[in-house]
C-alpha cells in the first residue's frame, strides 16, 4: 500500500465517523421528542409525566439499539 492510500484511508474513516456522531446526535434528539409526545399523548400530564431522567435514559437505550442493529450485517 502506498502512502496515498492509507491516507485516503484515514481522511474516509474520520468522515465517517464525524457524521455517524451527528447522526446519532440527531437520532437521539428525534427519539427525545417522541418519548416526550407519546408519553404526553398516552395521557401522561404534568403530574404524571415522565422525569427527564428517564426520558433521556429510554432515549439513548433506544438509539444505542438502533446504532448497533444498523451495524450489524
């Protein structure tokens, strides 16, 4: 292998992984709003509401499982 190549390599490696970071920030801040408004659409008022905590927490579990099926081949 050349130089060239195991350059290219690295540039297309760190590309990758930069957007798959912003994909997955994005994905969790969609999974956020949809935790937020089932629970709110199920019936889930203020007093009743989930905590931030859990919603974050149920979150990233579903992000984190959906970020380790799409890696799977």
């Amino acid at each position: 292998m050349s130089v060239m190549n195991v350059l290219s390599d690295l540039v297309e490696n760190t590309v990758a992984f930069v957007v798959m970071i912003i994909l997955g920030i994005l994905a969790f801040f969609v999974t956020v709003f949809v935790v937020k408004s089932g629970a709110s659409l199920a019936g889930y008022t203020s007093g009743a509401a989930p905590e931030a905590d859990m919603v974050v927490l149920s979150s990233a579990l579903i992000v984190a499982a959906s970020i380790i099926a799409g890696a799977m081949k």
